[in-house]
C-alpha cells in the first residue's frame, strides 16, 4: 500500500446479502498467544521472512481479538451457492429502494464519477447486491478469516481442529467421501494460497497505523467495505473520490470511485453491452452475478424517468 502512495482506513464492514441466511454460527476456536499452535508460529514467521514488519505481525497476532474460525474453513470449501438469493434483488421493492438512493446521493456519486464512462445506475446496483448500500455489516473480523484460511492447506490441521473432516464429510455418502475428501483438499490448497496473499496485504496496510485488521468485519469469504472488495483489490483499485487523500471505502464518494475504477480498467463502456457486461463479470465470475447487476441498473434507470419530477 505504501507503493501507491495512498492510506487505507476504516473500511464499512459487508457481505453479499444474497448468501447472508446461508452464513454459519461464527465457532472459534481462540489461540492462546503465550503457547500458539506450530501452525500459527510457522505463519508467523513466514509473514516476516515474507517482508511484513515483524512489530505489525506479532501485535494483531498476539492481540485477545484474533481466533481461528473453524466454521470458515467448511464453508469456504464446500461453498453455497448464491444463484437463488440474487432475485430479491430485482423485486419492484429493492428497485424503489436502490433508485431513491441513487437520487438522494445522486449530486455526490456523479461527482466521485468525474464524467467517466461508468454509470451512476451500475455503481448503485454494485452497492445494492453487494453491501445493502452499505446497510449491512459483516460477521468476522478481517484478519481472522485470512488466518483462518491460510490453515486450509496443512496437514497437521486436524492437530488444531480435530473435528475438521469428520465436519467436513457430514452428509457425504461413504462411496463417495474419498472423492469428496481428494476434491477439497485440492481446493482447500488453491484457497490457502490465496488467503495468505491477501493476509500478508492486509497485514500491510495495517503498517501505517491507519487500519485494524481485527476492528474492520468482513464476510466468511474475506470482502468488505461497501464495494466488497478483497485487501489486493483494495490496493489495486481502490481510489479517493472525495479529495481528502485518503482511500476510505465507508465513505460513499471513495466506494463509488474505486467501483468505476475497477470497472474502468476491465474495459467497461456503458454504450457497448458486451463491454460492460465484461467488465461486471470481472467484478464476480458469474453470469447470474452480471444479469443481476445489468438488469438492476436498467430498471433504476427506468423507475427515475418514469418517476423523475417534471
């Protein structure tokens, strides 16, 4: 983060409201800092072999807050899906809501915009799936998910949460329970990989001081803030869209700016639809994802002429 020459603070805690009825109890299992785990010691100090300051490290480490959570391991291996929950989204009641929002902010959003080739209607249907425009907060604090995660790939694993595969398996016909366990180790390795990449980008945004990894909340997957971004993406696109030199995706204008970056830079052009459906597609690999967001942004579009004052 220090590269960009941008502070990272304070990010709204969210979650895709389309799976929020499918999160988990938050079950955790809390590491005594005095006598941890080889497990977390051995990621310790691959975060600071890794270059990530050591007093950063060993403070959110050691602090009462940070806790495994067993449940995430499960359900980011055994994914749900969220294909089901995206029509609420489209119902006459959230296009009222989501257009009423655009019209309220609307003077605040277009100037974040700057007259980019992003519309204020696909920025406010982002907003609305991914976070309740804002509404919503998240379960789990930031770091423990991607410490959590990053213990998917360790065999010792059921040293640390002996009842992992026996949770994992519940459910599973037997014939079946070898291929299951063999899909979801190659899973679990592809998921631990990431999730200590974005630990270690977490862990260095906290470097300034600006940003509690523990205090922000985040979804089971690892997103917050209103845009629902992950730490690298945050990075990578979050942007200031209120001049205050700070990147702060809880504020409004900063949210709607670092969405239209990130779709600005995956090609996104409002009057060329496979282009712009390109572009949300990027922002979640799904095609329910991106006739959501698209058909959402066309109906707010078309309930403010209907509904505009004349």
């Amino acid at each position: 983060m220090k590269s960009s020459g941008r502070k990272m603070r304070g990010f709204l805690p969210g979650l895709l409201v389309c799976l929020s009825l499918l999160t988990p109890a938050s079950t955790s299992v809390a590491i005594d800092s005095e006598h941890p785990s080889s497990l977390l010691r051995d990621l310790r100090t691959r975060l600071i072999d890794d270059g990530v300051d050591p007093i950063v490290v060993n403070r959110y480490f050691e602090d009462s807050r940070f806790e495994v959570i067993p449940s995430l391991l499960r359900l980011n291996i055994r994914q749900p899906s969220g294909t089901e929950g995206y029509q609420r989204f489209l119902g006459d009641a959230s296009v009222r809501t989501a257009s009423a929002f655009l019209e309220i902010n609307r003077a605040e959003i277009e100037r974040a915009l700057a007259g980019g080739p992003v519309s204020p209607e696909i920025v406010v249907a982002i907003l609305n799936v991914e976070s309740s425009l804002g509404t919503y907060k998240g379960t789990y604090p930031l770091m423990n998910v991607f410490a959590s995660l990053t213990l998917l790939n360790t065999d010792p694993i059921t040293d640390l949460i002996p009842e992992f595969w026996t949770d994992m398996l519940d459910g599973v016909p037997a014939s079946e329970q070898s291929a299951v366990k063999m899909n979801a180790r190659k899973r679990a390795a592809s998921k631990a990989r990431w999730a200590y990449r974005e630990l270690k980008a977490l862990l260095n945004m906290a470097e300034d001081g600006h940003f509690d990894p523990l205090d922000v909340k985040a979804s089971w997957a690892g997103a917050y803030g209103l845009p629902q971004f992950i730490p690298t993406s945050a990075n990578a696109y979050g942007r200031d869209g209120d001049g205050d030199g700070v990147v702060n995706l809880n504020s409004l204008p900063d949210a709607v700016a670092s969405i239209a970056h990130y779709l600005q830079i995956h090609g996104y052009r409002d009057d060329v639809p496979k282009k712009r459906r390109k572009a949300v597609w990027h922002y979640n690999h799904s095609e329910e994802y991106v006739d959501c967001i698209i058909t959402l942004a066309d109906r707010i579009r078309e309930y403010n002429a209907t509904h505009s004052a004349p």
